[in-house]
C-alpha cells in the first residue's frame, strides 16, 4: 500500500535505517486507527508525544527515538482503501445456554457482558467438529463466564468400577440400591453417613471388582467406602436374615424337610421356591435379585458333558465335576419321586425344575458358609447363606472368616440372645480398595468345580497324588497302615502336591511304605506284632522334618 508523510509544525525526521521504516509504517497504521473518532479517509493534524524512556527493539538506536515524532500515515484515494478495511474482523456475539447450577453474579465491566447463570458456548471455529464441541470447567471472575477443560488429578480419577456404566452396570445399581435398603430395614448398617453413636459403614456394594493381583473382573463384591483399621467388623447380619434349613422348614413343613434330610438340599428347594415361586413377594426379593445365574457362576458341575470332556479331559477336575453333577442329578430324582410327587402344591412342576435346581446347587456352592454359633444351641455347626457378607470375594492370602456371634444374656433364669454373622478385617484397608476373605485352602480344581474360577497364582493349587498302589505292594502293608492311622496320616495314600512344597503327611506315608524288613533288622518272614513293635520305635515325624529342611 503507497502512503505520503504529512508533517506538521514539529522538525523533519532524520534518515533511518533500512528497517525502521517498514516497521514504523505497521506502527503508525496501528496507532492511527486505534486513536481514530470519526470515519474519515485521512487523519490530520494528530501527532504522537514521545515517550520518556528509551526503546529496547534492536532495530532502533538511542539517537533514533524521536524520528517518527510528529507523523502520521494517512492512505492516499487513490490506493482503493478504506478505514473500514483496516479494521479487524469483528467477533461474533457469545452463545449461552440455561444452566440452573451456574455461578453466582459478578459485576459488570467496560466493553463486557454482565456475568449470569451461563456457560459459554465456543462459536463455531474450523477443527471443532463445526462448533458443537464447547469447553467447560472452572469459571474466571471476570465479568463473563470462561470455560476451561476439566482435568482429573490421580486423586480425583473417577472410579467406574464403583458406579459402572452402560444399561446392565444401571440394572445393577438399582439391584444394590434395592438390596442395600432391604438390609437397612433389616438391621444391617450400610449408611454412609454416621448416626448417634454408630460410625458411617466401612464398605459398600461395588457392581464390578477387579481381582487384585491379575486384574480379571470378579463381579461384585465389597470395597472399603473409607480406610478400614485392622480387626475392624466390616458387617454384620442377624440370623433372620439368613436362608437355613430352619428356615426351609418354616416354609414347607416337617413333613416335607425331615430332620435327616442334609442341610444342601434343604437350603437349595427352598431357594428355588423363593425364587420361581414366590418371585417379587418373598420376603427376600431384594437378594435373590442380585444373586448370578447358572452361567455367570461358571461352576464346572454345571457344564455340559461335552465341554468337561474338551476342556478337562485327562484332569481330576473332570472325574470329580462328572461325579458332583451326578450326585445333583440323582437326588432331584429322588425328590422328584417323594415330596413332588406328594406336595404338588408346594412344589409346582413348571418352578422345580432340573435347570432350576442346579441353579441353586451352585448358588449354594460359591456362596454358603458353615456357622459354629458360640452359645452352645445347636449341636453341629450351621450351612447358611449370608446376604450382603456373601458378595465378598476369595483371597487365598486373605486370612479373613465369617464367623458366628451370639450376644446377650443366657444365664439360668433370663434367656436373651441374638445371633449375628460377622465378618472382620485381618488388615488394614484403604479407601476404595476390595475386601477379601478366605474360603478355605482350595486348589484350581476345587475353586472350578465349585466356584467356577481359577487362579495362576493360587498359593494353595496343587494336584492329587495317589499313593495307595505303592503300599498296597509293599511288605507288611497292614501293620503299616495301622500305624499310620495312629499318627493320624490318611492310610488311602491320597495327598495334595503343591507347587512349591511337599506335606508331611505324603512324605510320613511315601517313607512308611519303603521300609523294608531289613530296614527293622528283621527277616522277610517276622511276626507282624515284631514288625509292629519296630515301626512304632521309628521317630518318622522328626526323619522327615529333617528331610524336608534339607530341601529348602
């Protein structure tokens, strides 16, 4: 663009260097537009004041400060340009939308709108997928609302596996929800919040876990809702709660659970009533609701034949999965032929069916425990199943129990008790983390058949050894196996070889059916009371503690 220098009554400038002026020519456009009133086609007349300090740009020495002092660019008529096309592109006006949680008023300021329960929209900008994407996050106290993007620390990262997510994770947190007020009603504390002399509940109800050392979905379990003190009770459930043969009796009679009947079957006819029968009137609806189906508990009892014999054939699991299948199979026949067929009207055909029971049978397996309740009442210990306590998931590590608790005064004359199940911490837990129990020294196969998982690093896995053979070949098996059951050593010669370690029963049991009569300085042909005599005088307890601390 050509432009004319005109001067007023200040001095002519000096000659510059070769770069100032194309640099003062953009300075002087700028300044000229920016201190423009009106729309005129030139500027006359207005002149800069020098400034008091000196300049720091490279381009300009000391000497050279004043020699725009007084000079104005003005564009000539005939450059074909206008004021109008030297002004930048205005911007466009702000979007906002409603939002009833908005920030409070600020005050208005020059040249801006006055603050309001908004949030601004970005306008439309190429590279924003056409203007529908918009910041949002904290909002800056100046007059106008700014948007920012949100960012999450590691201390505020949002915990899906609590909550869960998509339309099957919010049927289950309605199933929770439903559950947990239940157990409220009930006398369970699950509140969040502390009560008059009750601190807020330590755990809560997680729709998905994650198993902590190989990081495989679980399903649901507890997870600590706050840090957890070691021996701290993590929950507690009164007996009414619980599903027993009591309470199997309760609802078909005596004439349909006898007192010989096993407490398994018991438990298993009367969850399918609750279930199939009583559906959403059974008093508990609100458990059965979260308890899972045959297919999601995975047990290998319940699989198919086909599947046992592709996936587990030439393994124990296999043998011993056929053989519990069998036995479930075998004794809803039997039902089937008694009570069914006696009391129609208690078991409807179309809710007690196989499928349906199997359902209960593993149900039962992965979930109930065996309660020894301290006040003396019963006389064997107690097969229940535990809401709440049994969505806790397995630790082999985990030293953790459900246990039985009886409180109150049983003293002659007064009889008040009630009865809880308990389960208490072995360990310090932090915030959000999963708690565990134990149940029980299970290997892989065990934890298949019943439970319907596995894991790698299971500290108690091992694989069955039978030893039997070996002493049924060796001389004088009968004396043998009768001292060996005196030393309490199973004499069938079946033990578990674990991965890093032998037992002591298997190493007492392989020694004693070794021995050969030599061994006792006795001839091939002594009395077995002779032979009887040596082998209690052997020390195999200490012979094999001392083997087995070599190996390590």
């Amino acid at each position: 663009m050509a432009s004319r220098a005109v001067f007023t009554d200040q001095e002519r400038p000096r000659p510059c260097r070769s770069t100032a002026p194309r640099r003062m020519c953009i300075v002087g456009i700028f300044l000229a537009f920016a201190s423009h009133s009106r729309d005129f086609t030139a500027w006359l007349g207005q002149s800069w004041k020098p400034r008091s300090s000196p300049r720091s740009s490279p381009g300009l020495r000391a000497t050279q400060l004043d020699d725009l002092d007084g000079v104005v660019l003005v564009p000539m008529a005939d450059d074909d340009v206008s004021i109008d096309d030297m002004k930048p592109p205005p911007l466009p006006d702000l979007q906002v939308e409603e939002r009833n949680d908005g920030p409070k008023k600020f005050p208005a300021l020059d040249g801006m709108r006055p603050s309001s329960p908004r949030i601004a929209k970005l306008p439309d900008v190429e590279g924003l997928e056409d203007g529908k994407r918009s910041l949002t996050g904290e909002v800056i106290a100046t007059g106008m609302e700014l948007s920012l993007p949100k960012t999450k620390g590691k201390a505020g990262k949002n915990k899906r596996w609590l909550k869960g997510r998509g339309a099957a994770k919010r049927r289950k947190l309605e199933e929770n929800s439903r559950l947990e007020k239940w157990l409220e009603t009930n006398g369970v504390w699950v509140s969040e919040t502390a009560a008059w002399g009750q601190p807020a509940a330590g755990v809560s109800m997680a729709v998905e876990t994650r198993e902590q050392t190989e990081n495989e979905v679980s399903g649901r379990g507890l997870v600590a809702r706050r840090d957890i003190e070691q021996y701290e009770d993590l929950a507690r459930v009164p007996k009414p709660l619980l599903l027993t043969k009591e309470s199997s009796c309760e609802v078909f009679g005596e004439e349909c659970i006898p007192s010989d009947m096993s407490e398994y079957p018991a438990i298993a006819l009367h969850l399918v009533y609750e279930k199939f029968v009583k559906k959403e009137e059974s008093f508990w609806a609100p458990y059965i609701a979260v308890l899972p189906s045959t297919e999601e508990v995975g047990a290998s009892f319940s699989w198919e034949d086909e599947e046992l014999n592709t996936l587990l054939n030439g393994s124990i699991c296999r043998n011993m999965s056929l053989y519990l299948k069998e036995q479930v199979r075998d004794e809803f026949k039997r039902h089937q032929a008694t009570i069914f067929k006696q009391f129609p009207e208690k078991f409807p055909a179309e809710a007690f069916t196989h499928d349906n029971y199997v359902w209960a049978y593993a149900i039962l397996f992965s979930r109930a425990v065996r309660l020894d309740f301290p006040d003396g009442q019963d006389e064997e210990d107690t097969v229940a199943l535990v809401p709440y306590i049994d969505l806790i998931n397995h630790n082999p590590n985990s030293e953790s129990r459900i246990r039985g608790v009886s409180e109150g005064a049983n003293v002659p004359g007064i009889t008040s008790t009630e009865r809880y199940v308990v389960v208490r911490s072995d360990r310090y837990y932090n915030k959000y983390e999963q708690i565990y129990i134990t149940y029980g020294k299970k290997s892989n196969a065990q934890l298949l058949m019943l439970y319907g998982f596995s894991m790698e690093r299971n500290t108690q896995d091992s694989v069955t050894i039978a030893a039997g053979q070996l002493m049924e070949t060796s001389p004088f098996a009968d004396v043998k196996k009768r001292v060996l059951d005196e030393m309490e050593v199973p004499p069938e010669g079946v033990f578990p070889l674990y991965r890093d370690r032998f037992t002591n029963e298997m190493m007492m049991y392989l020694r004693m059916a070794i021995i050969q009569p030599e061994d006792l300085d006795l001839d091939d042909d002594a009395d077995p009371k002779q032979v009887y005599r040596a082998l209690k005088q052997l020390d195999i307890k200490q012979a094999t503690g001392e083997c087995l601390g070599r190996q390590s």
